[in-house]
DNA sequence: CAACCAAAAAATGTTGACATTTTTGGTCTT
DNA sequence: AAGACCAAAAATGTCAACATTTTTTGGTTG
C-alpha cells in the first residue's frame, strides 16, 4: 500500500496502531475510495490479522473523521460532498485563526525561525522552479509550526488529528484545487510578519483571510463543476 | 451507576454503544476519578461483559477526549488540570463564536422559537426561585439549539462530541465554577436577539464575550485557589 | 414479470483463551 | 538500609471460534 503521505504518528508499537496509519494512508490517497465499504473480514484477511486490532483502527479512524461507522451496518470511507468541505473549512477557519491569534503571543523565537526556514525553502523553490505552487508538504509543515506554537493542545489535536487528515484527503484527491497559488508565499509572509510584531489580532485577521481565500477558491469550483462544464 | 447526566446518545443497541454511555456518564460524574485508571479486565468483570466492546468503548472515549490511553499501559480518566480547563474554554470560544455567526444566517424560525422557550423557562425558574443560578442543563439545551442551528456538522460534532463532555465533567465537579450567573440569562436574551437580527457579527462578538466572561471567572477561580484559600 | 418470502450466506458483535509486555514483590548483594 | 536483579503475577494485545444480525439469493406466488 501506498503510504507516502504522512509517517509521523505515534501510534506505532502495537498492530491496531500499525493498522491505523496503513489505513490513514490508504483513505488520504483514495485508496479506498469515499463513501466504499471497508469490510471487516475482507481487510483483515488482506492485512493478514484478526479482526480485533481491525476494529480498534477503525475506531481510532473514525476519531479522526475519516470513517463513518453505523452499527450493524460496518464501516464506510467518509464522503467529502462540497458541503462537508466548506463546513470543514469553516471550522478550520474558526479554529486556525484562534491559533494563530495565540500563537503572535505564545510562539517561542525559535519556532518563529522555523517558520522563516520554512518559507524561505518555499521561496527558494517557486524561484527555482517558477512554479505557481507550493508543494502540498512544505505548506502543511508551515501551519503545523504555527499550530503547535499556539501552545493549545486541545485546539493542536482537533486542527492536525481530526480536521487536516480530512483536508489532506480532500487536496490530495483534488490536486487541481491546491491551496497553494502564487498568493500563498505572500500570505505566509504577512503571517510571519504579525506573529513577530506579536500582534494577535493582525495575526488573526491575516490568517482568517488566507484561510478564507482558500475556501472561497474551492467553492468557486464546486460551482463550476455545477453549471458549467 | 449514576447515569442522569444525558441520556441522548444514538450508542445504543450493541454493548459497545451500552457501555460507551455507561462509561461517560460515571467519568462525567467523577464516579472514575480524575487520573485514576481503568483496568480491562477489573471494568470488564464488573460490568459482566468481556474484554472487547469494552475496549472499543474505550476508544470511543477516547474520541471524546474524556480518556487518554497510552499503548502497553492502559486508560486513564483524563486530568482536569487549569491549564487544560482553560483551553478548552479557549477553544469553544473559537468554535461557537463561529457556530453563532452561522446560527444568525441559518437558524430557521422554528430553532428561533426554541430559544425563546428555553430562556423563557430559565427566565420563570429564576423568578420562581430568586435564584441566581439558571441549572446547568437549561443551559446545556440553549446552547445545543445554538450550535445545531449553525447547520455545519462538522463544527457541531467537534462542540457536542468533543468539548462538551469535558465541559460537563467539569462543571459536574465544579459544581462552584457554575457557569450560570444572574448575569447568563441576560447574555443569552442578547445573542437571541442578534440572531432575530440575522447579524452575524453582533451574533460572534456577543458569544464571545459570553464565554469569555466564563472562562475568566474560571480563571479567577484558578487564581484564588492558589494564592488565597 | 414483479413482488414477496424463506433459507442460505456473509457480515458484524461478542466471547474466552492465548501471547506478550508491564508491574509487583521479594531476595540477594553492596 | 538502599538498590539491583529475578521470578511471579497481573495487565494489555491478539487471535480464533461462536452468536446474532443483516444481506443475498433463489424460488414461489399473485
């Protein structure tokens, strides 16, 4: 199974965390594609395990969003129909700008030095290649440093356990709807910037509107795919 | 075991979904105290049941941030520590801010109603009572029309799911940190009538304030309990 | 030919036993 | 007496079989 998309989880040692991450991987990438059935028995002879460790992953999965479980029912990959994606990112939305808000205030220098490393990398890389885009990763590491710098952990494990799995599959599934355009850098810059004035509330309406834009752009899509076409 | 806490749940119909509210309702109550460990095999001799669906309701638990379970030694009862209480107030603030700028544009007439009643009979219990306190559950229910009237799942999973059990668990057994003052009834009368406004910004602004007050008499509360006492 | 019912098949839920790891308790050494 | 070490006990992780429910299938009937 494919599983380059994410390997920094702690939930290796035993087998239903093994499980987890196959399974994480293999939703994320479409491997399993939305709304299918992951059968019990089937996968656990595929995987080559009882079904016990199975179930546990499951439930972690479901934790995380990536797995709707109705009882007597089984298990299905989660369905990312455009109302759920705008939902997701309304709530990324709501809880990224308080991070990042806590973050101008609570973000140690040496985090804000991880952040330049970061987009300087950024910079070096559309300068290099006159790429557009971002690459997915390098993004996803940028919010991840101001996540943790937020120094909420009850808002760090909603935002990377339960909502970015699912913006990761929705991204990596619609690589056309990338959050990355030429823009992004620049945003990423005005960030940085508030963050080093420990400005919370600039640091707030900055990434609200990066945030925003975001999901304005992908809306834009869903519609098009609607009428047009 | 004590189980009047909420009964509303869609667990049910498997031992699993049984013991899952089971479970909930005596951490919530403090019945497992803060920190203390659930053993398997001693919980699954009590409650005759086996090993199993008690380990998936331990994940499920898990899901709802009212256990913490570390690989090759168990589950503990998670610890209501100021700094955790304060970030879960933190990130409420986030996230129902945002729910009630929705609830303004999407709450329909009949949600609207609902309110009313609510705050009509917390208005009723009050005067009935000279009380200053409107009961916990009154103000549960204002808030849960609240969030549902948002129409983002997403959001609503996160609040009713996720932060809620914890904010119970330690209302339950902060039973002086209550978070009705005299001054609660007011406030909800103010975010009804944003929403009557269908202005969302009067909506956020006056939410927020509501939970920012919370949290900083809970944060008071922390204080004198270090210094003083 | 479609609708319906019943038996069979398959899937999920549950259990008890086994495997492996962690914790406990006591002995021995320094 | 304190600490290291080892064996026993207990706990968690895993498995395979059993129980119950759901789904499928195939045949009958209107």
């Amino acid at each position: 199974m494919n599983s380059n998309v994410e390997t920094t989880s702690g939930l290796s040692g035993t087998i239903s965390g093994e499980i987890t991450e196959t399974l994480r991987d293999a939703i994320i990438t479409g491997e399993f594609p939305q709304g299918s059935k992951l059968s019990e028995t089937k996968l656990a002879k595929d995987l080559d395990i009882s079904r016990g460790p199975l179930r546990e992953a499951i439930r972690k999965l479901e934790g995380m969003n990536l797995i709707q479980h109705i009882p007597q029912q089984g298990a299905r990959v989660v369905t990312l129909s455009p109302k759920f994606v705008l939902e997701i990112y309304e709530t990324r939305e709501a809880l990224e700008t308080k991070a990042a808000s806590l973050a101008a205030l609570n973000m140690s220098s040496g985090e804000i030095d991880q952040l330049h490393r970061v987009i300087d990398a950024q910079s070096k890389f559309m300068h290099d290649n006159s790429n557009a885009h971002i690459p997915a990763e390098s993004d996803y590491v940028f919010h991840e440093i101001l996540i943790r710098g937020a120094k909420n952990n009850v808002i760090k494990n909603a935002l990377l356990h339960r909502l970015y799995p699912l913006i990761k599959m929705f991204r990596y599934q619609n690589s056309k709807a990338s959050n990355s355009t030429s823009n992004s850098l620049l945003e990423h810059r005005q960030i940085i910037y508030a963050i080093e004035q420990r400005d919370p509330e600039l640091a707030a309406v900055t990434i609200k509107r990066h945030i925003v834009r975001a999901r304005n752009r992908i809306e834009r899509r869903f519609n098009e795919n609607i009428d047009g076409d």
